[in-house]
C-alpha cells in the first residue's frame, strides 16, 4: 500500500476503539472518526467519505451489519468486520463492488495490518478495491 487510508472505526467497547486510535496511525493511516454504535457510524461516514471503514459487527442499537447495508446503498466502501463470533457474514450483501474482511477479536496488529492492505489493493482497474 502505497498511502494512508482514512478510517471510519465504529466499535462499542471503550478499550478496543483506543486500540484502534493507537494503532492505525502507527499503520500510517488517519482516524477519520469514532463511533460507538452503527447509527453513529452511518452519520461519521455521511459526513467524512472515509477509505475504509472497521466495524463491530454487534453493538448496542444498530449492529454494524446493519450500518453497513445502509453505508453500501449510498457509497460503497470497504470494510473490515470485526466481532468475537467466529462466523463470517456475507460481505458486500450483494453488492459487487463492495469487499469486506471479516477478523475476530481479538485483533492483532498484524491480523489488521494484513487486511487493510488486501482491501487497499488495486483491482484490475488500477482503482483501490
């Protein structure tokens, strides 16, 4: 990956969305924003247009899963799922154009280093993924 990405993070518990403070910009990319639930989230990506966005996929209100949906239909944006379930959902949810990463917490620096850039990629038409 040749830039930082500016990243939308949305996660409600306190002492993982820090981690995510701390470690992305070591990563070299920008904290566009915090949220702590998905409704949050869907506003944080409305007004800041973010590369990529990490969610919980379960929080209080509505789930990521669900700010997602509501994130594709207007603007699709890559995402990294992050939950302490071990199932993977369908990313994209139908949309094509949308590709996801799903990891389970507890997420290692490494374990997101690695999915940041696979969704950073170019694809065949030389735009990141």
């Amino acid at each position: 990956m040749k830039r930082g990405m500016r990243i939308a993070v949305a996660e409600d518990e306190p002492d993982v969305r820090d981690y995510f403070r701390r470690i992305l910009p070591q990563l070299g990319h920008n904290v566009v924003g915090v949220a702590a639930n998905g409704g949050e989230l869907v506003e944080l990506c409305r007004a800041q247009l973010p590369d990529l966005v990490i969610t919980d996929l379960r929080m209080p209100g509505m789930d990521g899963d669900q700010a997602m949906r509501v994130i594709w239909s207007e603007r699709p944006t890559p995402c990294i799922f992050i939950s302490a379930y071990s199932k993977p959902l369908p990313c994209g949810d139908g949309l094509d154009s949308t590709e996801c990463v799903f990891l389970t917490k507890p997420v290692s620096r490494d374990e997101l280093e690695g999915a940041i850039d696979q969704l950073a990629t170019p694809n065949h038409d030389g735009e990141p993924r």
